[in-house]
C-alpha cells in the first residue's frame, strides 16, 4: 500500500456527517436520509421529500456564488438547504441571511410575477459550536414586525441553527440526530437511514474507492488550480516589468502580451495591488 493511498484510508476512518464534503456524497439522491434529517429539524413526521440534491450552486446578482450542501423540496412545494459548519464564520448571521435571500430569490417559478406564489423556505445551519450562544439545542429565526407586538412578518422565510454543542437531554430525536452527524463510526449511529450510507463509504470496499476517486480527484484539481495561478503570477510580473521599461499604459502592455482582452480585468486587479 503506498502511502497517499493510507493517508486517504486513514481519514476516510475518521470522517463524520459533520464533514461537508462526505456529507453531501452521503446524501447524494438520498432521499430517504434527507427526508430524516429535515423531519426531525423541523419536527413534522409528515414531510415527503420529493428531490435532493448536494453542493447546489446558485448565484446572486452581483455573481457571487452559494453553495448549497444539500437542497431538497417537498412534496408541498418547500425549498430546504440544509449545510453543516464547523468554522464559526461560516456561520455568522449575515451569512445564513445571504443563503436564505438566495434560496428565496430561487423559490419563485420562473416568470412568475405574483409574489405571492414565493415558496416557504428553509435555511439549516448545522453547527459545531454554539453560534448564537444561548445554550438551546435549536434556534429558530423568523422576521417579525416589531411595532405590532412582534407579529410575524409572514414572508414566509426561516432561518434555523441546530446546536452541534449542544449537552442536554441526549434522548430527543434532535440529540440523536447531531450525535449520528459527529459520529466517525456507522455502527454506532442512531438512524439507519443515516448509517447504511456512511457504512458504503467507510467499510465497503466498492465506497471506500470511490471516496478516494473523489480525493484523487481534487488533488488533481488542486494542483491545476495551483499551476494556473503561478502561470497568472508570472504573466503579473511580466506586465509590471513591460511597464516599468517602456512606460506604456497597462493595456498597451497587454494588447503586445497578446493577453485575451476577457482576461485584462483580472490582471488589472493583479498589477495594481
């Protein structure tokens, strides 16, 4: 065995459910365990997932790309992302503002001009630590209108933080979903529908070389990123030095570079720092 290869098995040995990425591949047309995790969140048996899908991009107005771990819609007509964060500022209240605008902004059907028909929609931050600092296992964020006695605002948008640090009551089917989402063990898991997934891509052999196709995989887009950015280093340098000797306007250096003119506000933003 060589040793990228033990490297790769031994953290696929210590993965959780907490970790996106092995997250979204568990819940990859997981309907089954998307539908759990959303019910018990949510604290409605009776929700049918229809769809789900993982690392669900969107973009807003300004291009800024979100990534959803995992997005799904039920049989009422719902939008729900749900992602866990482990860092603190990845899940600060602006941010999970921001998914919940994007989520909105995408639960309209297309040319739809009644706002009306919006979607009721679900922000799930999953944390590790306790973001709000209350000491409650779950955090519930709706708007409200302040002048009417806090009358909710009826928009139809939620935000909700699950607890990951929580240590109360560790019998409630919230306890025992987030202690499944920190486990590193399948067989110690609570729910099933959880466990048998995490199982595949731990301990099945077929599972545990798709998990290192996936890291095989982006190491190998690492090191393209990596090689591209030292190219447009180089190209940076090249610029400056074309200016500095012929005192040419940047674009004049970039037009005898032969730089894609698609490619010249990148290299502005570069040289001029």
């Amino acid at each position: 065995m060589d040793e990228q290869r033990r490297k790769d098995l031994e953290r696929i040995a210590k993965l959780r459910l907490m970790d996106d990425d092995f997250l979204s591949v568990c819940m990859e047309n997981n309907i089954k365990g998307a539908q759990l995790i959303i019910r018990i969140i949510l604290d409605d048996d009776s929700i049918v997932v229809k769809r789900v899908e993982t690392q669900k991009e969107y973009k807003n107005l300004s291009e800024h790309s979100f990534c959803f771990d995992v997005y799904a819609e039920d049989a009422n007509g719902r939008h729900i992302e749900a992602e866990v964060q482990r860092k603190n500022d990845g899940a600060v209240p602006e941010r999970a503002a921001c998914h919940s605008g994007v989520l909105d902004a995408n639960s309209i059907p297309k040319n739809e001009k009644d706002y009306r028909k919006k979607a009721e929609t679900f922000t799930i931050f999953i944390t590790e630590h306790d973001i709000l600092k209350g000491n409650q296992p779950i955090y519930h964020v709706s708007r409200v209108i302040e002048e009417l006695d806090n009358k909710p605002f009826g928009d139809k948008s939620h935000i909700i933080y699950v607890n990951g640090a929580y240590n109360g009551d560790a019998s409630t089917p919230l306890a025992r979903l987030v202690h499944d989402l920190f486990c590193t063990e399948p067989d110690d898991m609570h729910y099933k529908e959880l466990a048998e997934r995490a199982r595949y891509f731990k301990k099945d052999s077929k599972g545990v070389e798709a998990m290192c196709e996936i890291w095989e995989e982006v190491r190998s887009e690492g090191i393209a990123e990596g090689m591209a950015a030292g190219r447009a280093e180089g190209r940076s340098e090249d610029i400056k030095s074309l200016m500095q000797t012929t005192g040419w306007a940047i674009e004049k250096v970039m037009e005898a570079l032969k730089i894609p003119k698609e490619e010249w506000e990148k290299y502005k933003a570069t040289v001029q720092e």
